[in-house]
C-alpha cells in the first residue's frame, strides 16, 4: 500500500518532528531560543510509535527524526530504537546539531540510525557562536569525527550559507569532503513569518553557490527525478560530494517524496504549508492505527502542486523548528 498525491506524486519519506524544543538559538531559526510556555507536550514514546507504524506500513520506508533538536528528549535513545526496529523501517535518519554527538554516536549507530545529517553554520569559532548563541563548533567537530568513526552509511553536513555572516566560507566548507565520504549540504535560506527582514538582508541564491562550484572544478552529478530535491556535485580531487538544497528552484516540488508530521501529532503536506492536520486523537492505542491509516491517506489528497515561496508566502510556518526543518 502507497501514500499518493493527485499529482502523480508517492510518498517514501517521512520527517518525525520529536520535539520543537531546541537548545541553540540560530539567527534564523530561534534567535531567542525556544519558548516553551504553555505549548503542549510532544508526542509520548508510543505516540511516535504508532504514527511511524502507520506511516511505514503506508509505504514510507525512510523515517528522519528531527525538530527542535530531537536529542534533547530524556528518552531518545528509547524513541530511536523503538523506531528502528519497526519491520517496515528501512532507513531511520537523524537530522541533530550535533551537540550530543561526541558521547552518542555510537550508541545511535548501534541503536539503528543509519544516516546523520549535522547541521553545521560555519567552521570558524567565533561565527559558529555568533549564528548558535553556543561555543560549542569544536563539540560538533568532534561529534562529526566520532560519527565517521561509528560507521554511519551516510553523513551529511548541512549548511546555511547567508550573505555578509559566514558566505566566505564556501571554500572552507569544501575541504570537509575531501579526504571524507560525506556530503556537505548548502541549504538556501527559506524566508519564515518570523524572518523577513533577515531573509531580505542575508538570502543568498543556490544559482550564486552553483557558479562558484562550477568555477572550482565542480560537476553536476546527475540522478533520478524520486532521488530527492538535492542538486548533487563531484569532483575527482574529493572522496565526498556536495549537494544544493534550492527551494526556490522552480523544479523543487516536483521531487517532492516526503510528508511531516509534528511533535504535536500534526500533518504536514508542505513545509511552507497553510495548516497542520490533526492526527493526534488516532494515536492513543495501538488498535487506532488501522484508523490513522485511513486518515492519512485521505489526508494525503489534499497536498498542493507547490509552495509559493518565490511569491514571499511561507504559510503559517513561523520559523522551521516548529514543525521539523
Ligand atoms: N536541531 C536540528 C538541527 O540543527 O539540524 C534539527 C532541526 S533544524 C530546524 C533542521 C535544519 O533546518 C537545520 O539544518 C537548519 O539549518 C535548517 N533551517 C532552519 N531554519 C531554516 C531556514 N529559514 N532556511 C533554511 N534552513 C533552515
């Protein structure tokens, strides 16, 4: 059985949000860090259990835990292994900050986790700070080293590349994947209802990143359209690759082969989407999951072509922790 859209898309991939807390305070995500007043509680251990039962058995084979920062949860480790070892799971992902990583990484290799995505806004210390509101790049350094030492099957650096605050880096960010099997990730920064002004101030192109690499020896690596949105590169001097993460390309929704569901039991259809849909009342007893099911494939009908993010609409998306970046 498969999740799929009235434009011909299926649905593969599924981003748990585990949790909107955080505890950096990115200049473009939380610059203020997160505000837990009165926001309800996450989903329970088996609340998240059973949403990725349905979602699995509706064909998305490839979950990624994500937030907030989905390793501040006390019970983590429980949630990635209850998870993981869920029969239709093929692939269990991790997108982190990395701040847990020098301890975890192992124990997560172990747990089932068998690809990391660390986000990682610059190389130099003082910028690293000036982004996080934390001095901890040499934790998240170490953290990547340990993971290649885990044996991960993939790791990916994701980067936020912004105009004037660390778009110098470029080049820095490269020499990571030279003598690593990692990705390095440039993500355009996506306008959110809290960050106009930033976004106007710091957006800087995929188009501008791409004829940079291309001026470096760098070439377009081509891949099937269900492969995903990244606009991948190689270079024969580096054992790794690059990818572009362009949102505003205008090609960017026809890939699209994920859905999200948030730490508070809602779907969403769309990052940049105009509502969240309630699916936390299917999630209290195992015997509901046959229902939830049901639910998320009429759900599913409703998903739109596309975002309108060129047109400077970013839905009810205020900053992208809330419902899983
Ligand atoms: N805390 C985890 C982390 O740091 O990776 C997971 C959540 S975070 C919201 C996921 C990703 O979203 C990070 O790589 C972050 O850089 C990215 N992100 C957040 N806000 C963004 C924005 N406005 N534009 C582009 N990427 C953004």
């Amino acid at each position: 059985m498969h999740l799929s859209d009235g434009f011909g898309r299926t649905f593969r991939y599924l981003r748990l949000s585990v949790t909107e807390a955080c505890n950096f305070r990115c200049s473009y995500c939380l610059p203020d860090g997160y505000r837990k007043c009165n926001r309800p509680q996450p989903l329970t251990q088996d609340e998240l259990r059973r949403a990725a039962t349905a979602f699995s058995e509706l064909g998305l084979t490839k979950i990624r835990l994500t937030g907030g920062e989905p390793t501040i949860r006390k019970d983590f480790d429980a949630v990635a292994e209850a998870i993981g070892s869920l029969p239709s799971v093929k692939t269990l992902a991790l997108t982190t900050n990395g701040y847990r990583l020098p301890d975890r990484a192992a124990t997560w290799a172990s747990a089932g986790i068998s690809a990391l995505n660390v986000s990682l806004d610059s190389l130099n210390r003082n910028t690293f700070r000036h982004i996080t509101g934390h001095d901890r790049r040499d934790e998240v350094l170490r953290g990547i080293d340990a993971a290649l030492e885990a044996g991960f099957n993939s790791i990916k650096i994701n980067a936020v590349l912004m105009r004037g605050i660390n778009d110098h880096e470029l080049m820095d960010f490269l020499s990571l994947a030279k003598d690593r099997p990692l990705s390095v990730r440039f993500i355009e920064l996506m306008e959110t209802g809290d960050h106009a002004a930033f976004f106007q101030k710091h957006h800087l192109a995929t188009d501008t990143i791409a004829r940079r690499l291309e001026r470096a020896g760098w070439t377009r690596k081509l891949k099937p359209l269900d492969a995903g949105p990244s606009i991948d590169y190689v270079h024969p001097d580096f054992d790794g690759s690059i990818g572009l993460i362009a949102p505003y390309s205008k090609d960017f929704c026809k890939s699209c082969n994920r859905l999200r569901f948030s730490s508070l039991g809602n779907l969403h259809l769309c990052l940049f989407g105009s509502f969240g849909l309630p699916m936390r009342r299917f999630l209290k007893a195992d015997d509901q999951i046959e229902d939830l099911k049901d639910a998320l494939t009429r759900a599913v009908r409703r998903k739109t072509e596309g975002h309108r993010l060129a047109t400077g609409e970013t839905g009810q998306t205020s900053n992208l922790s809330s419902i899983g970046g």
